[in-house]
C-alpha cells in the first residue's frame, strides 16, 4: 500500500521518554531562513500550512514504486494500490490529472534512475538531537553508490518544468540530511536530485542534477 507521510513520532518519543518534542524536518530548513514568519507562524502558531496538492500525490506514487523497484519488491498491485491511495486523499488535488501521468512518470524514472542502481538504503526515517527534546528528522529517499564506489544521497523530484540545477531549498534539504547522516558515521560524498518532469505533447524527461 501507498503510505501516507511519516513522521517518526513513535521513535521521537521513545528517545526523548516523552512526546513533548520539537521535531525540524529537513524540508523545512531553507524556509526557516527564508520565510521565518511563516515557519514560525505553522510550527508554534497552528496557522494552517501546506497540505498537497496533485503534484504531490504524483511525486508520492512515484517514490513509492521506486522503492518497490529499488528494493525488488512486488508491483502487480501498483494499479490498485493507486486508486485505493486516491480514495484517502482529502486536500486539494485533480485526480483524474493523477490518473493521467502518474504511469509514465513514475516508469520513467524508474527506467532512468533506478533500474540499474547500486542502492546502500532506500527510504529510511533518521533523526538526530539538536538539543534536549528537539530533533532534526525525516525520510530520505535513497543512497546509491556511484562508480567510485562513492556514496551518493538522492532524492527524487517530480516537476512540471524542466529544472537547470538544485534550487536553494531542495538543496539545503539534502544538506541537512547529509547533516544527519554523517552524525551517524554515514560518509556522504555527493548529493544528487533525479527529476521527472510532466509530459509537454507526448515526451517526459528525467534529469540528473
């Protein structure tokens, strides 16, 4: 099945003995830095932030059957794992759009990026203690090796736009994970986004920053 966002609240409680934590996920960083009302107003405030939207549940389905693929997993069911993932969606999404591309966009960064690949882990909740009761944590995509044997944290991205290098917040996302994974004696070399992008007339394109 398609799970929904996990955020580690049972491994985050279990180490601090308590569930009276703060939790800083990855993603959030650079918008700590750039947009600090709004960061401050969504983790202390309760003010409504982002929820989805249709290019997030197509990026969520194709991360998932990356992992199925990665770790040589069973996808016969992708189909019905799809509509059943669909049918508990309740933020803003068009998903007959979904319907539309979440296929061929997912296969094709399969085909690209993950067919092939020396994989260390895939998908794998990590944290570390900033402080007393306050943790930088979230799910990382994946480790591969590369051909110096290397390793390399990936992330995938789906988009509508054909990128031309790592925006400043996917950046700082992956760095805070290299941040946490080097606390952990994981010797990060290189970061790495593979994007799929949305098909314009009948082509998609995936590309390796």
């Amino acid at each position: 099945m398609i799970a929904s966002y996990y955020d580690g609240s049972d491994l985050l409680t279990a180490d601090n003995q308590s569930p009276d934590y703060f939790r800083i996920s990855p993603s959030s960083v650079s918008k700590f830095f750039e947009y600090p009302r709004s960061w401050w107003g969504e983790n202390f405030l309760n003010e409504p932030g982002f929820t989805g939207n249709t290019s997030t549940v197509i990026g969520t389905i194709t991360h998932h059957l990356a992992e199925l693929t990665a770790n040589g997993l069973d996808t016969s069911t992708i189909e019905d794992d799809v509509e059943h993932y669909l049918s508990t969606i309740t933020h803003e999404c068009d998903k007959e759009e979904v319907r539309t591309y979440w296929s061929s966009m997912a296969r094709i960064l399969v085909d690209s990026c993950v067919v092939g690949t020396k994989y260390h882990s895939t998908e794998q909740f990590i944290f570390h203690k900033l402080l007393p009761g306050v943790y930088i944590a979230g799910t990382y995509d994946a480790i591969v090796y590369n051909d110096q044997g290397e390793l390399v944290l990936r992330d995938y991205k789906t988009s509508s736009v054909k990128p031309s290098g790592i925006p400043n917040n996917y950046r700082m996302q992956l760095y805070a994970y290299t941040y946490i994974l080097r606390s952990k004696g994981i010797d990060i070399k290189h970061i790495e986004l593979c994007y799929v992008t949305r098909a314009r007339s009948e082509e998609h394109t995936s590309e390796l920053q």
